[in-house]
C-alpha cells in the first residue's frame, strides 16, 4: 500500500486557473525519504525520466461567436495569448481543450474562423500548440474542416516522461467517444508501466457532471476504466466555461474556464435554466478569477493533499496582466 | 318508409356498439402515443406530463436536420433522422420534474435544445 501511495505521489500537476486559462506544473515529488532512484527507477519503466516543466491550458475561446452575452469577441483570447507570452517562466506547451471556434452552417465561414483561431495562437511564443476539438468545431462535418486545418483529433504524444493524449469525444456528433477511439486508447496505453504519468486531454467531461446540461460523455466510463490501471491519470477538459475539480480513483478531473462567457453552477439555478451568466459591462470580467492549486506545505504528498485557493481578477488585473506574475512571483505554485 | 327505418337502426346500433367495444379494447392494450417534433432548437411540446407506471410511446421525428432525445433517468436515447419516424416505448418508474436533451449536436443553439418532462403520481 505504501508504495501505491508513493508511486501516485510522484508527480504533482499544480494547477493555476487564473480566468483566462490554466498553468500546470508538473513536478516529480518523491515521497520523503525517497531519493532520485525512483524517479530514473520510473525512467526506466515508462522510457523517459520525468523532469520538472509547466504548461498553460487555454479552453473554449470560440473564435467567430458574436453575443449576446459578451461582446468582447476575441478580446479575452488575445489578452490570453498576451499574458501566456508575458509569464517569467515560459510554459513548454500550451494545450487547448476545445471549442476553438464557434461553428457556422457556411463551410467557408467556419474555416476563416479556423484561420482565426490559427492567427492569434500564432503569437504564442511557446513552441508546441496542442489542441482538441470541441462539438462547435467538429459536430457538424465529423471533424473534416478541423483535421484540415488542425489534424487528426485523437493522437498522442511524450513529453518529458509525460504521456499526453488528445481525445475527441465531439466529432461523431453525440457526447461519445467511440468504440474505435476506446480500441485506439488501449493499443496506445500497451507500452507504458502502470506508473506512467498521463495527461488526457478532451473536451467534454469524461464523468456525469450535469447531463441536462450536457455535461458528460456517455462512454465515459469506459475510458476511465481503460486508464484505471495507470497510477498517475489527469484529465483537462473545458465545455462547461467554468473551473471544476473532480477525483475519481487516480483520477483527477479539471475544468478550465471559457474564454468567452462563464456559465453558473448548476446546482444555483433550476435544472431547465441553461442560461450563460449576464454580461456585465461595469465589470466585463466578473466571475473570471484566479484558482491556485497547491501541493499543502508539511503534508504528505498524496491526490488529496492539494490546497486550493481563489482569487477573483479585477479589470486591473486583466487589463495589465499582473495578477497571475505576482502570484508566480511570490512562489504561490 | 316506416319498414326501410326498422332494417337500417339495427344496422347503426351495431355498428356503434362495435365502435365502443373496439376503442375500449384500444384503451386497454395499447399505450398512449405521444408526436414529439425536434426542429432546431426546440421541440415541441416543449414540456410533457406523464404518469409514473404508465407506458407510453413517444413517436419522434424531425423537420430539419438530425437530433438526439436523451433522458438517461427515463432510459431514453433516441436518435432522430430526417425523413423517418423513431419510436421509443417508456414506463416511467421514478416521479420528478427532468430534462431531455438534444444530444445530436445540431448547431449553435444546440446547447440549449431541451423538453421538460414531469412524471406524476
């Protein structure tokens, strides 16, 4: 059992969800009392020692939607990709977990979205630009006009000890992933050791968050139990423009925010009132802020040691980009 | 004139009762049937109201493009294509107010496409 825990324990994603997206840090945390010999003993195992990096999960920026409720447009994206561009340590990738654009019934008007999309992400200094697709970028063609645009939407990639896999669960129209996509993830999990560390990138959540707002993935749990041999799983998602955090075996689950517009807790409003929250133009950022997820100071690594803290953005904050750098800077994450 | 009413009111009792006897036989095997239509975004009704233990048959279709119907607590999910009609045979076993949903992603307004339904003692 001790073992188990220390084998979960080994890395830490801290994440910081500061409104405009999120800063993973992923860490390798040896148990106390452990030395470096597990991790080159993980090295071996999974092919790859795995080695300190950071990397920013943007979510839902929805290139082409015009409100209500926000007006801003691509505003919030761009100041994204501005503040990404800004931090002092530069993330090694920066992942997108859908709904890139906002789908259009005229093919060439979605693709000039897609070029959109493509233009501002752009200016991302960071090297590598992962992405997924969400159901308004793949929903209504099965995917043809994002795979010509952005590739395939399932694929997998390392890096850094890490294994990352992109799962589309929007392009066959319902909130499924697929047999053959299930097949695929298992054939692709067959090399690593069950210590692996494994980022699982999607757009929808992978669990029965809120169905009646279309909050789920209906073989969810199958692809959970295809990862639940593996001791270090995370799951990132978006679609439901608001953070979340959720733990399922060794799994943990998060939510990034929109870049666009936030929806409310479900559980505040009465189940038949999907509605985004109301644009405020005194304050167009509220219910933007700041989640900082933290390993807690003097406990025991182990999945529910993380502290978590949340710190609305103010218009200042947004507008000079100082929120995240100063919390960055006090050695908060 | 007198003798041709006597031949034909037999003949009308008959039938009327045959009539009565054929709905009352209809009533009792057969559940109700209830037309859903999905048109982006929105179906109509837009609210239903059904009684818990009593089979119905939604009988579903579509004015425009493909839509999805699903209720997992009412075991329904139900696919929805232009040009053909879907039945789906329910009995309600829990009471409550639900949503179904679209979940055939159909276009912007999708995220949004539901039905309320209310099942009652």
């Amino acid at each position: 059992m001790k073992k188990d825990m220390n084998r979960r324990s080994f890395m830490k994603i801290a994440t910081t969800s500061f409104g405009i997206g999120m800063l993973c840090q992923v860490l390798p945390v040896p148990a106390v009392g452990e030395n470096h010999d597990y991790l080159n003993f993980l090295g071996k195992q999974n092919g790859e020692k795995p080695t300190p990096f950071s990397f920013v999960q943007l979510s839902d920026t929805h290139v082409g939607f015009n409100g209500p409720p926000d007006p801003l447009g691509t505003k919030a994206f761009e100041h994204a990709v501005d503040m990404v561009n800004g931090l002092d340590q530069q993330p090694d990738l920066v992942i997108v977990t859908g709904d890139l654009t906002q789908d259009s019934e005229k093919p060439d008007e979605h693709a000039g979205r897609m070029q959109q999309f493509k233009d501002i992400a752009s200016r991302l200094k960071t090297p590598m630009l992962r992405m997924v697709p969400g159901e308004h970028d793949a929903g209504l063609d099965g995917g043809v006009l994002y795979r010509e645009h952005f590739g395939e939407t399932s694929y997998s990639f390392d890096h850094r000890g890490v294994h990352f896999i992109a799962l589309d669960n929007v392009s066959r129209a319902k909130p499924e992933v697929g047999p053959e996509r299930i097949t695929w993830l298992k054939k692709d999990l067959t090399r690593f050791s069950k210590t692996a560390p494994i980022v699982v990138m999607t757009h929808r959540p992978l669990f029965d968050l809120k169905p009646e707002w279309e909050w789920f993935t209906s073989d969810g749990d199958e692809v959970m139990n295809v990862l639940a041999p593996y001791d270090n799983v995370t799951v990132l998602y978006g679609h439901i423009h608001r953070d979340h955090e959720h733990e399922i075996g060794h799994a943990k689950h998060y939510a990034a925010r929109s870049l666009i517009f936030a929806f409310p807790d479900p559980e505040t409003v009465a189940v038949d009132q999907k509605k985004p929250i109301p644009f405020d133009k005194d304050n167009p950022f509220k219910n933007l802020g700041i989640r900082v997820v933290n390993e807690t100071p003097g406990k025991r690594p182990a999945a529910n040691s993380l502290e978590i803290k949340d710190v609305e953005l103010s218009l200042r904050e947004f507008n000079e980009l100082v929120g995240i750098q100063q919390l960055l800077k006090n050695g908060a994450i | 004139m007198k003798q041709k009413h006597w031949k034909i009111l037999p003949i009308i009792a008959l039938t009327i009762l045959a009539s009565a006897s054929f709905a009352r036989h209809d009533d009792q095997t057969s559940p109700r049937v209830i037309e859903i239509k999905a048109k982006r975004f929105a179906f109509e009704p837009s609210e239903l109201t059904l009684k818990k233990g009593e089979p119905v048959v939604l009988r579903l279709s579509t004015e425009d493009v493909t839509h999805g119907l699903y209720l997992k607590p009412l075991k329904i999910d139900a696919d929805i294509e232009p040009g053909k009609v879907s039945e789906v045979k329910i009995t309600p076993d829990q009471v409550g107010k639900f949503v179904a949903i679209c979940d055939h992603f159909c276009g912007a307004g999708h995220g949004n496409m539901h039905m309320v339904v209310n099942v009652v003692e």
